[in-house]
C-alpha cells in the first residue's frame, strides 16, 4: 500500500512538472517585460461608451475552471508560475466557500466599470455596481475565475486592476473580501479586495462578470423594450 501511494505521488509529481513547463515564472517582473516587449492594448481599460439596458456587453475574454482537483493544487500552480498571492487573497483561496467547478468549463467574461453601468458617480456601492449588472442579464462570477484568470492572463498591461464581480468570501476575522487580478509594474499578482455591500467603489474601478451563453429572459425581454423604444 505505502509503495503504492508513493508511486501516485511520483507520478502527480511528474504531471505537476510537465505542466509546469509549459508556463512556469510566466508571472515574474521579467516575464512580464518580456511579454510586454509585444505590443498588447487592453480592451478593458479603453474607454467605452455607456451599457443601456437591454444592451449586453460583448465578451472580453473567455477562460476555462475546473483545470485543478482541488485548491491545494490550484494555488501550487500558482506559486510555480511565480504569480504573487496578497495576504487577503491567500486566506480567502482557503476558505471553505472558496470552490471549484467539478469539471471542465469555459465561462465568458465581460469587463464594466460603475461608469459603464450609467452609475454617473464618482464612487457607488458594490451593492449597486452587482445591482446594475444584473439588470443587464450578467451573472457573478465563480470565485474560482479569480485565481484561474491569472494563470490565464500573462499578458496583462501595466497599471491595469481587475476585480472578480463575485460573492464576497467572509475571512476569519470577518472581513468579506473578492478577488483582484492585477499588474502593479513588479509581476502579476492576485490579491484581495475588501467589499462589503456599502464599500465604496471609484466609478472608473473595472470589475469583470460572466456573461451567460443563455441570456437570463429578464435580459431579452429589456433589450426588446429597448429596441421598440428606440424605433
């Protein structure tokens, strides 16, 4: 029994080192500068014109969950990328609210800030940011798109923050924190953001949500009222 779970872990072992190289340090400063020596301009951070409703946003960027059994491995993988994790985001990848999908699955994202939304404010609440995308038939997304967009997204430019428009996991002390996918200048990073209900959120923050393949008949129903409005 004991040779046999050894040579389980020899060949989990191996997997995790042939995964490993196809994108290992892909996350340090000096990857970073190196992808950036390809010109990349981020439609996220372009400016956009406002969301009406009935108008679903178009996708920006489409990844895949469930790639890892469980969060033990998922965050392995992360730390041979050499993605750095903040202190938030590494207590909330272990909480028990933090899940993964149990297969394989491809998610649509779109990226809205409160602007976007037609929140004309400089700064709301994540209660009326999560709010007005529902309206438009967008969904929040799996906590688990938080730490897998970092490993899908080397190529993120300078400067830009993203925030997963998910459901707040609650850390031991309470504090109700989402994920931020971010490149500060000195290599990709994944941390947390505190977000309660009434936290205040500058207008121009960029916040991603799914955007389901189904539209919600909400949705359908607003963007044909718009439609007939419009004629």
């Amino acid at each position: 029994m004991l040779r046999e779970l050894r040579l389980v872990a020899t060949l989990c072992a191996a997997c995790f080192v042939l995964y490993a190289s196809g994108a290992w340090a892909q996350c340090s400063a000096r990857d970073v500068l190196q992808n950036a020596s390809v010109p990349t301009f981020s439609p996220v951070i372009a400016p956009s014109a406002v969301v009406r409703t009935g108008d679903i946003p178009k996708v920006w960027k489409t990844i895949t969950l469930g790639a890892f059994a469980n969060s033990f491995a998922l965050r392995n993988a992360l730390d041979a990328a050499g993605c750095g994790i903040g202190d938030l985001a590494e207590e909330i990848l272990a909480r028990p609210a933090f899940t993964l999908a149990s297969s394989k699955t491809e998610v649509d994202l779109v990226a809205v800030s409160a602007a976007d939304l037609g929140l004309a404010v400089e700064s709301t609440s994540l209660k009326d940011i999560y709010s007005r995308a529902e309206k438009l038939g967008l969904s929040l997304a799996p906590a688990e798109v938080g730490p897998e967009l970092r490993l899908q997204y080397f190529k993120q430019p300078t400067g830009e923050f993203l925030n997963i428009g998910m459901r707040p996991i609650t850390t031991w002390n309470g504090d109700l924190v989402i994920f931020t996918v971010a490149n500060g200048g000195a290599g990709l990073i994944l941390i947390g953001k505190n977000a309660g209900a009434e936290t205040q959120i500058p207008a121009s923050s960029t916040f991603l949500f799914v955007r389901p393949r189904e539209l919600p008949k909400v949705a359908k129903d607003s963007g044909q009222a718009d439609k007939i409005q419009r004629r």
